[in-house]
C-alpha cells in the first residue's frame, strides 16, 4: 500500500453480514470468518508498520451503524483494509446490490441491508492507494443476475478491490469458507498484506465451481475450479540420502534454474511499438546461488526448455513512462521493500483495468516473482510461480514454453526454501503444478515428490 510516515495510523474494520445457508445448510459463515482473520497481526494484514487499530462488527443489524463506522475507518490517516463477508443480495424494487445484514429478509432488503453504493460512497474519498476493499461473499440467484450484467465490472468504482463472490450453490462449510482460511494462514506466516496474497490465495484455495473472481474484467469468465491436490504416492520413495541433501548449491542443475531476473535490456519502453514475433530467451548469466540447498539434483539433469519472452505487459494509460527500469533500479540497489511494493500497486492497476487472467496481470504476478527471487524469499517466489503456472494454464497449452518455465521457476524457488515448515506447506500445491506439465522433464516431479517425502518425516 501506501509509504509510511510520521503520525499515521492504519486502520482495518471487519463486518460479519448475514449468514448464507442452502438447504438449511450454511454455506458461509461470516463470524467464522473474521474469526480466521482475527489471528493475524494487524500490521500484517496492511503490510505496513504503521500503528494499525483493528474494529470488528459482527451482528450489526442496522445498516445505518455499519455506514458510521465506515465513516469512522475513511477518515483514518493511514492505509485502510475494509474486509466483509456476507450475503449479496439485491433489492427486489431498485435491482441495486446490497450486502445483508443479521435479520435481512427478501421483502426486507431496502430496509435492513447495507447498500453497495453506500461503501463505495464513504471509501472513494481516500487518497489513491491507501484502501483495500477484500471481500468472501455469497451471492444469491438475483444477485449473481446482476453480476452478470456488467455491474461486477463496476464495484470497485476506483477502489482496490480483491477477494470472492460465490454461488448459492456453493458447498457446505462448518468453518472459515476457503478463501478466507488460505488468507489467514498466509497472514499469519506474514508473507505479505492481502492485496498481495490474493492471487496466490486464488490458486491454492479450493474454490466452488463458478466463482467470480475480483477484480473482473468485462469479459472475464467464472473462475475454472483449481487442480485437485496431488494425490498421495501409492509406494514409499526411496529416501535420498542425508549428506547429498546438504550438497552445495552450486551443484543444481541448469535444468531446474528460474528464469533470469528482472534485466533492463528486457524492459520494453513505453513508447507503442509495432508487434513483433516473440524472441528466445537469452542465455541464462551466473548468479548467486543460496549457500545451503535443500534437495538434491542431479548434475545430468536436462538443460531447461526453451522460452519465448513474453510480450511486454501492458502499461497503463498512455504517454505514461515505464515503470520496470525503475523497479528493477531499485531491486539491483537492495531497496527490495520498496521495488515489490511499486510492482504491486501497477499490478493492481493491471488488474482493475485488464482483469485477474489477463496476459498483462500474469506477467506482472511473474515480475514480483522474480522481484522475491532477488530479494531471497524464496518462499514467497514460489508461491507466485505456482499461481503464474495455474493461471497461464487456464489460457495456454500445458507444453507452453511460458508455462514450462512457471514450473520450472517455482520448482527452483521451492528447493531453496530453508524452512522445513514453509516447504512442506507449498510442497503440495508445487506438485500438484508439476503433475499437469507432462512436457516437463519428469525429474522435476520425482525430485519434488522426494524432497516432499524427506521433509513430511522430518520431526515438526
């Protein structure tokens, strides 16, 4: 989000809206919900270390109180995260969207919901950047009718605006919905404030069958459902032996090297060029290694598949100066902070402007990738690669060379996470990736499935 400065106060509200059940049977649980988040530390959630107030509503009936407390939270000085989870309904007689409250009937909606335009009319005051709107909603049939008609296109109405909106058909939960439950547990691993955790979040949560994913584009489509997890091996892998697991670094394959970091003379000025055929990705140049890898490769390993450089992303606006030179600038000079933080705000923008699949938002999901890379948060880095490699897959084939090198690159990333904890919480999803590259050398999956394997044994 924003810079820190002197006498600035964070601020986050949470509200818990009305429950959302099918058949009598729930299907979210906004209590359980804030409940989740509230195990984060404050400061993560904003990712910020400015002194953060947290405020919770849970039960508010009148919309009323819940549009004074937003009131109270937009004149914070600070950055402000707005998180709510509720039922989206739609007033039968304005056809306007509103989010329902404890005691909100279908006759009663005018009366006892919180209006949409209500949150965009209190938050789209604040300076630019500072305010995040997360959702992990339910959207009844009406509501999803008008989704549909191109106002999902106008929530955010300027706002960032991340998160979920789910079907009524959506299935039965007993506690925190998916969404909200990754977002918690990634939050409290402090690997980075929500706006940043929301795509990964996408991909690993096991989200229902048609759920709109936020910020849309216009012609954005329901979110494919994400690959099972790996299923577990049928016989026990050999185990690798333990010296070979503290080889040197030096000893992992090309094969299985990410991609070059962010390079000056790959960043496209802004200026509108006539479009060219991609070209081969040069040479990978030496670089530092981390002194103490945590899986073995062997040095027979295959040389990586060949890439094609992806088209430039897309700038925003026009006439607008490049921002990657300055990024990476700032990546070289080790202000790593302040390099992810800029990559975030231009791919929020890309992704208001372009949407979540767009070509342009994967290729900035794959520049903060490689922004982690350098910055030696390799745990982090994975998780952005496994969350490129889903998403191209949705759009591209699975011999895609752009997809092969997501694989790759996450599958590196991951072997250099030096927590035995953080590692085997991605191992799964790094798997799972791995398993829907056939074209990728199969020594990429059997070495993740045995470092895997090593590290589920390893005493917690």
């Amino acid at each position: 989000m924003s810079t820190q400065g002197a006498g600035r106060r964070g601020h986050v509200l949470m509200l818990a809206g009305d429950t959302a059940t099918h058949r009598r049977r729930p299907q979210l649980l906004p209590s359980h919900n804030l409940a989740a988040l509230a195990t984060a530390p404050a400061q993560a959630l904003l990712g910020t270390t400015d002194p953060t107030d947290v405020a919770m509503l849970d039960g508010a009936r009148d919309p009323h109180l819940v549009r004074a407390r937003l009131q109270m939270a937009a004149d914070t000085s600070g950055d402000l995260l707005v998180y709510l989870s509720a039922r989206l309904v739609v007033d039968r007689t304005s056809h306007a969207l509103h989010l329902a409250l404890p005691g909100t009937t279908r006759p009663t909606v005018r009366y006892t919901a919180l209006p949409w335009d209500w949150l965009r009319t209190e938050l789209r005051n604040r300076p630019p950047m500072t305010t995040t709107l997360a959702v992990d909603l339910v959207a009844e049939p009406q509501a999803v009718s008008v989704l549909a008609a191109g106002e999902a296109e106008r929530l955010a109405a300027g706002l960032t605006l991340v998160g979920v909106i789910s079907p009524s058909t959506a299935p039965t939960v007993t506690g925190p919905s998916p969404y909200t439950r990754h977002l918690a547990q990634r939050l409290r691993q402090g690997e980075g404030p929500v706006a940043q955790l929301h795509p990964q979040v996408v991909a690993a949560a096991d989200l229902p069958a048609d759920t709109l994913v936020l910020p849309v584009a216009p012609q954005q489509a329901a979110l494919p459902a994400p690959p099972p997890p790996a299923p577990p091996p049928t016989s026990r892998t050999q185990m690798l032996p333990r010296r070979r697991l503290e080889a040197d670094a030096d000893d992992v394959a090309p094969g299985l090297e990410s991609r070059p970091a962010l390079d000056p003379a790959l960043l496209p000025s802004a200026a509108p060029a006539p479009t060219r055929p991609p070209a081969p990705e040069p040479a990978l140049a030496p670089e530092s290694r981390a002194p103490h890898p945590t899986v073995p490769v062997s040095p027979t390993a295959p040389a990586p598949v060949p890439a094609q450089r992806p088209a430039a992303p897309a700038e925003p606006g026009t006439g607008q100066q490049d921002p990657r030179p300055r990024i990476h600038a700032l990546a070289q000079a080790g202000r790593h902070r302040e390099a992810a933080r800029e990559a975030q705000m231009w791919e929020q923008h890309v992704l208001q402007t372009c949407g979540i699949d767009s070509p342009q938002a994967t290729q900035w999901l794959e520049i903060r990738a490689d922004l982690a890379k350098m910055a030696t948060d390799f745990t982090l880095a994975t998780h952005l690669w496994i969350a490129a490699g889903r998403t191209r897959l949705a759009h591209q084939a699975t011999d895609a060379p752009e997809v092969l090198t997501a694989g790759q690159s996450a599958h590196y990333c991951w072997t250099h996470i030096q927590d035995p904890a953080k590692a085997r919480d991605c191992g799964p999803d790094l798997i799972s990736l791995l398993r829907t590259l056939p074209a990728l050398d199969r020594r990429h999956l059997s070495m993740a499935q045995q470092r895997l394997e090593y590290l589920q044994q390893m005493p917690r």
